[in-house]
C-alpha cells in the first residue's frame, strides 16, 4: 500500500493507536514506522523517555546513533529520547515503538 516515495527519506507511520492520522488503527499503545532512506539520508525519530523501539533492518545498512546495522539486523533501544538513523547505503527499515513493560 505505501510506495518506495512515500516512505523516502522519512518515517512513515503505518499503525497506531489511532492517534496518528491515516494509520491502521489497533488497540495498542504502539507505533510502526517504515522508511527507505538513500545513502546519506538521516531521519530522526523522538520517543519519550518511557518508550522503547525495536529497529529492524530489512536491506542496506545504516547507522543507529553511530552504532552500524546492516541487512538482518534488529535492535533493541531503550532509554533514548532521539534516534538519529542514517543510511551508509540505500536501505529498507521498520522501526517499532512501544512502551516499557511494567
């Protein structure tokens, strides 16, 4: 449903709560996001302090906060309010946030 456009250089929101317009909705206090950035595209993503997301790198390679990822990997992030993802080379994403369990 979404295009390779839609999702350039960007973090598409595709499910949510329903608070975010145009999304699927569920009933989970959850957001996922698509991106396809090219190399050399950074988007940033701002969670609050209690939410923590899960990254999964589905081709190229990027950067998390300096830390590298490559096809295939996933990541856990907890604790971190800006998540600076830039691309090394062109690359497919899907980013969860979720809030901490209790």
């Amino acid at each position: 449903k979404f295009s390779v456009e839609e999702r350039t250089r960007k973090l598409l929101p595709v499910v949510s709560s329903g608070r975010v317009a145009g999304t699927l909705a569920i009933d989970q206090d959850a957001e996922i996001r698509v991106s396809a950035l090219n190399a050399g595209q950074e988007v940033v993503h701002t969670s609050r302090p209690e939410r923590k997301v899960y990254l999964f790198v589905i081709s190229g390679a990027i950067t998390a906060n300096g830390e590298s990822l490559a096809k295939g990997d996933q990541a856990r992030i907890d604790g971190v309010t800006e998540l600076k993802l830039r691309a090394t080379e062109n690359a497919e994403l899907i980013l969860l946030d979720l809030p901490e369990e209790p």
